[in-house]
C-alpha cells in the first residue's frame, strides 16, 4: 500500500505542477478548481500501473497519466453543464462556481494541457484522439439515440466510460515501448473494468446516500438518462453482478499480458476489484 501511496504523491506532484503553469492566473485557477478538489484518479493509477507492469517505470509514464486525468476532468466539466450538477466530488461544480462560459473555457484549458503531455509520442496522441472520439459519440448518444435495452446500454457504457479507461492502460504501455498484443490486452483489460465502473456507477446514483457519495444522486432517473437502471430490467443487484462479470473479464484479459512487476499487476487486479465494490 505504501508504494501505491507513493504512485499517488507522483501524480498529484506533477498535476500540482501542470496547473500551476496554467496561463492567464484566472484560467489556473479555474483549472486547479476542477483538478484538485478532490478525486481519486483511478486513471492515472491504471496508466502507471499499466507502464510498470509491463517493465517500465512510474516516472516513464506519470505525463500521461496526468494527461488523461486532465482529460477525464474536461468531459466531466461539460457533464455537469449539461445535468446542471451542482455538485462535484463534494464541492461546487465549474459552471455552479464560475458560470457557464469560464467552465467551457476551462474544459478547453484542460485539454489543451493534456495534450501538450500527449505530444511526445504520436501513439499516445492517437490513442487518446480515437478514445475522445468515442467518448463524443457516447454522449451525442446519451442526449438523443437513447438505448433502450441491455445490449444497447453496454454499448454506450463502452463509449463514455471504458473508452478513456482503454486509453489509461493503451498509455502505460506506450510508455514501457509495449508490442501491439501487450497494447491491445491492457486496453481491454481497462476498457472491461470501465463498464464495470460505469455500471456500479449508475447503481450508486440510483441507491446511495448523496452525502457518501459527495454528489447528488438520483440525477438519471430526474433527466431520464440512459443508466443501466433506467433502460434493462435488471434490479440493482442483478446490475451489480454485470459489473462483477465485466471485472472478471477484464483480469482474463489481463492474465494474458506477459508481467514484468507482479506487484504491479495485482494492484490492477484489485483496481478491478475496488469498482465494483466502492461505496462512493
């Protein structure tokens, strides 16, 4: 756990780094809002974990796990804009503190940063490229093509959240100089574990208590957005065992990838783990 903490202390360094040369003072400290009021950067995690596990270091790889934070971070800006959230990770959201204009400013600021990290390697821009990419379609999607049934929703899943998640892990092992084989099954190892993500999500806005949870909760059901609740007949229990069996997948996908750091790899296996159990 103690080496987990220090993966952590690396990117939270280097984040307080990136923001603290954002440009103009009031855009970094818009940015510093959205990025440093909490969070608990499972992605990041996942593209340092990824990178060691395969033969690499934290330090190869901490640029863009900080860069796919800054991108999750942005989409999460433009979520709230468009749920009118309030709330976010148990403070005001960017458009609820600075307005509606600052907060797309500073989405645009996030990204702009992230890919300045990205910008070292044309695969890692790529891979980030194509998974916003994804990301674009899910929530076109989520606004207007709204599933309608099991197959339709994991689709969607797959989009707006497994897609970055793919990209976390696609990065780490750009960052160890990966083989395609070993890119592609990290990738759909975290891409697996996303959807689980995704899925204990949507039971948790459907079942939790806000104050736990740091945000409000009910918000699907209210703006009849597509959760997994919402759109299969599946309870919340039934849901919950999807989300174990995208988990389960997901650590076959990663049983094939040749390991360098075992410790490495079982901290992934119990990040697989962790959300399809997390309470928050």
């Amino acid at each position: 756990m103690e080496l987990l903490e220090r993966r952590r202390a690396l990117i939270e360094e280097r984040l307080v780094e990136v923001v603290d040369g954002v440009e103009p003072e009031t855009l970094s400290d818009e940015v510093r809002h959205v990025t440093l009021s909490g969070g608990k950067r499972v992605r990041p995690m996942v593209t340092i974990l990824a990178c060691e596990t395969v033969g690499g270091t934290a330090e190869d790889a901490v640029d863009f796990g900080v860069g796919i934070e800054l991108v999750h971070n942005a989409s999460l800006v433009v979520d709230d804009i468009i749920d009118r959230s309030e709330l976010r990770r148990g403070t005001t959201s960017a458009w609820a503190e600075f307005g509606y204009g600052p907060a797309i400013i500073t989405s645009d600021g996030l990204l702009g940063e992230a890919f300045a990290l990205f910008s070292s390697d044309p695969n890692a821009t790529q891979v980030v490229a194509e998974s916003m990419v994804e990301l674009g379609v899910g929530e076109a999607t989520e606004l207007s093509a709204k599933p309608t049934n099991e197959e339709e929703y994991m689709t969607l899943a797959r989009r707006k959240t497994g897609a970055l998640f793919r990209a976390a892990a696609e990065l780490g092992a750009i960052a160890a100089d990966s083989d395609p084989f070993t890119v592609e099954a990290l990738g759909e190892y975290a891409e697996r574990m996303g959807i689980a993500f995704q899925i204990r999500d949507d039971v948790l806005d459907a079942v939790a208590d806000p104050r736990e949870l740091g945000k409000p909760t009910g918000h699907d059901a209210a703006l009849e957005r597509p959760s997994v609740v919402q759109v299969t007949d599946l309870t919340p229990e039934e849901a919950n065992q999807r989300a174990r069996s995208e988990a389960d997948r997901a650590i076959d996908a990663l049983d094939r990838v040749e390991v360098v750091d075992r410790q490495a790899k079982d901290y992934l296996r119990e990040l697989a783990e962790f959300v399809v159990e997390r309470e928050r």
